[in-house]
C-alpha cells in the first residue's frame, strides 16, 4: 500500500515540472527559511496539555476542544486550506482511515485559517465525516506554536497563482499553520505529535492509528 507521504512526493516532483523556475526558487528558498527559523520547535508536543478552543465548524455548530474530550481522545489535524492540494491530499487520506479512528473511540477534526463557508465546500467536495473547523486569524495555532507568516514574496506568488488568501482566510492573509497533528488523551494530555515546516509532508494516518492503540 502507497503511504501518504509516497503520494505527496509524487505529485510534488509532478507539479514541480509545471511551474516557472522562478517560482519554484521562491517556494524553495521560503521553505528553507521556515524550516531555519526554527519554528517547529516552538510548537507544543508529546506531554503539553492541549490549549482549549472552541471554533465554529463548516456546518455552523460550534465545537470545543471540551466537548470532543468529552467523548473520548481526540486527533487534532491543522491545515493551510482546501486551495492547498497537499492538505487535500492527506484529508482524503485521513478520511481513508476515519473508521478506524473512530472505532478506536476517538474524534478526528481538522484545523485551518479559511471561513467556514470554505470549510464547507471542502467538506461537500471530498465527503468528510469529520469536522472541519474555521480558526480565523489563526489564534488557535498560535496557542499550538504552529502559526507563522509569508514572506512577501511567497505572498504575491499565491496570489498571481489565485489562491485568494485574502478572501479565505478573511483577512488574514499571510498567516497559516506549519502542517501539524496531534493525538490528544481524554485528560487534554498531548500524547503523540507530528509537526514539520514542511507542507509537502503530512502525519501518516497508519502512525495516528498506531497511537491510538497506545493510548488503550
């Protein structure tokens, strides 16, 4: 079986050849920028207590951090948004794998910076059965150490590209998450993290499974 990351690399070496050096130099340079600041290591990890939330889903309801834990553990997945095919890509796959999540007593959601009218098509587009939660501004990432802002001239590049982030993310356009999953005990207790500054690659949703097991 394909892993999650196997996919992404393929399409990354696949869309490479489809766009202009120039930019390419752009996305690799900012990339290496991000990954030098040091930035994953201010995240939360394996021990922290999870900072509470409460965030409006794509369906309008409200959900909390509280009420997901109340229910049982959690697995927590943040995005940059549905205009992004690599977060595309890994919410297919988690969705893949949502039954074997859930039978594990566990609640996938996932996290991004766009409007939930956003959410919503997202949701619609790729049939999830998971929430997919609007985190405006991104001050739930910024409780995580995830949050972390474009340069300008990455910036200017996703708009000629039409990503429109000003509109999705209402706002705040330059601000996104690094890509980032957490498994979280019914205590709040992080009990498994994945973070990388590098958005081609994802948590595998066979390793958020493997953790879920741990935790029983």
């Amino acid at each position: 079986m394909t892993t999650l990351n196997a996919e992404l690399r393929t399409f990354f070496e696949a869309r490479q050849q489809q766009i202009p050096a120039e930019v390419r130099e752009i996305m690799r340079r900012a990339g290496q920028e991000l990954a030098d600041s040091g930035q994953a290591g201010h995240a939360l990890t394996t021990g922290a207590q999870a900072p509470r939330f409460s965030l409006p889903a794509a369906t309008g309801e409200t959900v909390t951090l509280d009420g997901l834990l109340a229910r049982g553990p959690v697995v927590l997945t943040f995005y940059r948004g549905a205009w992004c095919p690599y977060c595309n890509i890994a919410l297919r796959a988690l969705q893949q794998r949502h039954e074997e999540i859930s039978a594990r007593g566990a609640r996938l959601v996932a996290v991004s910076p766009q409007i939930p009218d956003e959410s919503l098509s997202l949701t619609e587009k790729h049939g999830l059965a998971f929430d997919v939660l609007s985190d405006l501004g991104s001050d739930t990432a910024k409780q995580y150490g995830l949050a972390f802002d474009l340069p300008d001239d990455l910036a200017a590049v996703y708009d000629k590209l039409g990503f429109d982030l000003q509109g999705v993310n209402a706002g705040h356009p330059r601000t996104l998450p690094l890509p980032a999953t957490y498994v979280i005990d019914r205590a709040g207790v992080i009990r498994w993290s994945f973070v990388d500054p590098d958005y081609t690659a994802r948590a595998e949703p066979s390793a958020i499974v493997t953790a879920l097991d741990e935790l029983a």
